[in-house]
C-alpha cells in the first residue's frame, strides 16, 4: 500500500482530526492533528478483506474464539519477538487499560501505592485514582540526551511496604525507549525482592527501529512471568485500535484464575465477532505489511530529525527508539508550560501531546504522533518554523 496517500477521516467520529474536539483540547479547530496515537494510514489489506468477507455473511450471532485465532496471536510472538506464550496464560478483556485497571485492583489494595516512570501515559494515572491507589513517581532520568530508568530511586520506592505494584511502559510512550533485557531484569528484580507485582503495557512492542530490539519482560526468566503480568494488543501495530480486544498473558496460575473470575463476574469475556476477524488476520498475514510500515514510519523519522537540525537546531528530538510518538525538547525556546501549548496551538496550528500531560517531568517537552503521510509532517514543520521564526 501507500502510506503517502491523504485519507479524510471525518467521514466518522474520530477523536484525532474532529474540529469538537480539537477546540476542546487545543482552543483552535484549524489545528493540524498530531496527538492521538493511531495512525492516519489504511489498516492491512489483509484485516480489511477479513472484515469485508465476515460482514458479507450476514449473520452476526454468538461465536467463540476458535484454536487458529489462539494460534496466530501465539506464532505471532515467538516468530517475531522469540517468545513462547502458552495458550492457557492468554486471558482476554476490552483493552489494555481495562486489563491494567483490573490487574491494579486485584494486586493491591485501596491506598496502596502504584509506582509510574513519568513522563509517562496519562491515562496510567487515572487508572491509579480511579482504583483508590497512590501514584508513587519513580521519575526517568536524562543522561546525555537518553531516558534511563533510575534504578536507586526504584529501590528505594519498592522497599515500601505499601508499595504493591509497578507499571512499566515497554516501549515507553512517549519518550521512545525500548528497553533492554538488562534494564527490564534489573527492574524486575528489584520488584520480586519487594514483592512488587509487575504490570507491563507491551502494546507498542513491535514498533521498533533497528538495531533496537523489544524484549517482552516475561521472556526474560519463569521467575519474572510467575511475577507479572503482561499487557498486550494489535491495537497499535496494525492501526486497529476501535476494533480489537487486549490480551493480558498471565503465566502464574493463582493469578490468571483471579483475572479469570474478574472478567467472568463482570461479563467483559464476550467474543466480539469482527474483533476475532481483524485479529485472526493481522497475527497471521500482517507481518508483511509491518515490516513496510516499520521502514515508511524510519522514513518519517529521518525527516524530521535532518529537518530540525538544519531549519530549527533550538527544537531538539528524543531520538526514538520505539513507537511512533516521539518526544521533542522545546525548552530552548524558553517558554514556560501554559504558553508553550498555547504557542504551539494558536501560533504555530499544532495540535500536539503538551508534555506536562505526561506529568510535571515532561513539561518543555510535546509528544507527536508521526504514524502519517510525510507530507503531513513537511506542513507540521513548516508551521513550526514560520511560527518560530514570526511569533517569538
């Protein structure tokens, strides 16, 4: 397919690029939209033609999952990722943060404190004080232009008694880490030896530029999978968000029971039946299409790295290591919160990710989403330019 082709998404409700919601959030409906984080591409040809030939049967009753959907998502791992998931470790919800909500309720208790790496997702913290729980902020570092993981303030926040749950990002939306075995064992230890249950949000695992590698946390050692659980979805990968479930992979037995009866009780196990048919699809036929998505989405990041070095050097990119939403340092501008998100809304017609929705960490910085035709974000770059360059 193309990736450079305009598709006008307005045609249905969409939160990225509808002018209501653009006013709500950015006070400007004219703004060019880069913040929510899917893409502006066509699905796979391949999810497409399944949902077309399920939709033209006609009949949308009861289903159940059947073993080649199980089997799909199962090889789609261990090819891809080289990890073997067992089929009885797979427990299925809505979404991923509806499976972090129920993991969040079931591993603590109201009070309890949840350790975040900010910046970090936003919705993390809702899921948190929604729960009755306490955000305790093991923040990231920045050590000569790359976020690491502060493994001393770690220790010390999970050496709390109260402290009953980690949260981590991997890759880490929004600043782009993917991070390494090393980095995700020494975490993962550090929890074990506090009795920390670990939730890991894998959704963007594989949106990775090469030679980095995503590792999922539960590959890592039995000791670390009995010890956590891992949250994952197509979502992200084949830009099927409004149409598929979240899997959460549980190997600790006691624990996928618990989930288990959670989604049993509150009847959030139902088959969705074109759900089944986009995922079937992608698991099983979309791994052409990624790897062409993977070098368009490098293509992008290419562009606007030569881009900013040689028009705008004050506006610094986080070099991305993963996803693609990537995280840009706009604190050589000197423009405090508040107005650096109105300049960049009304001054330069950005709808951005402000950083400080990320938690206070972010604040100077802007996510943006760059899964979208490059001729999208040639105009975003000329707009950032003529704004700061007339407007400052």
């Amino acid at each position: 397919m193309s990736f450079d082709q305009i598709i006008d998404r307005n045609t249905y409700p969409t939160l990225k690029w509808r002018k209501s919601q653009l006013m709500e959030h950015f006070g400007n409906d004219e703004v060019l939209p880069f913040w929510v984080a899917d893409m502006d591409f066509l699905a796979p040809d391949v999810v497409i033609d399944s949902l077309r030939k399920r939709v033209e049967h006609g009949i949308f009753g009861y289903e159940y999952k059947e073993e080649r959907y199980f089997d799909a998502f199962v090889r789609w791992y261990e090819h891809r990722h080289q990890w073997a998931i067992g089929l009885e470790h797979i427990k299925f919800c809505p979404s991923v943060l509806n499976a972090i909500a129920i993991l969040i309720n079931q591993h603590s208790e109201e009070g309890d404190g949840v350790i975040v790496q900010p910046p970090v997702f936003f919705e993390f913290r809702s899921a948190i004080r929604s729960n009755h729980r306490r955000r305790i902020k093991n923040p990231l570092k920045v050590v000569d232009g790359k976020y690491q993981m502060d493994f001393e303030d770690l220790e010390a926040k999970a050496a709390d008694p109260n402290t009953k749950i980690m949260i981590i990002c991997n890759p880490h939306n929004p600043v782009g880490r993917v991070w390494t075995r090393d980095e995700l064992a020494r975490a993962g230890e550090i929890c074990r030896r506090h009795n920390v249950f670990v939730i890991s949000d894998e959704i963007h695992g594989d949106i990775v530029y090469k030679p980095h590698r995503y590792t999922p946390i539960a590959s890592i050692s039995e000791e670390l999978a009995h010890h956590s659980a891992t949250c994952l979805s197509p979502a992200k990968t084949f830009n099927i968000a409004g149409a598929v479930d979240a899997m959460a992979v549980i190997a600790n037995k006691q624990y996928r029971q618990q989930f288990h009866d959670f989604a049993h009780r509150y009847q959030i196990n139902k088959t969705n039946v074109f759900t089944s048919a986009a995922i079937e699809a992608a698991y099983s036929q979309g791994g052409e299409w990624l790897d062409e998505l993977l070098a368009y989405l490098q293509s992008n990041v290419d562009f606007l790295r030569t881009y900013l070095h040689d028009n705008l050097s004050q506006v610094k990119l986080i070099e991305p290591e993963g996803t693609y939403l990537v995280w840009i340092n706009f604190e050589s501008l000197g423009l405090s919160t508040k107005r650096l998100a109105q300049f960049l809304a009304q001054k330069a017609g950005l709808a951005l990710n402000p950083g400080y929705w990320f938690g206070r960490e972010g604040a100077g910085y802007a996510r943006m989403n760059i899964a979208c035709p490059q001729s999208l974000l040639q105009e975003a770059m000329f707009r950032l330019s003529y704004a700061v360059r007339n407007h400052l």
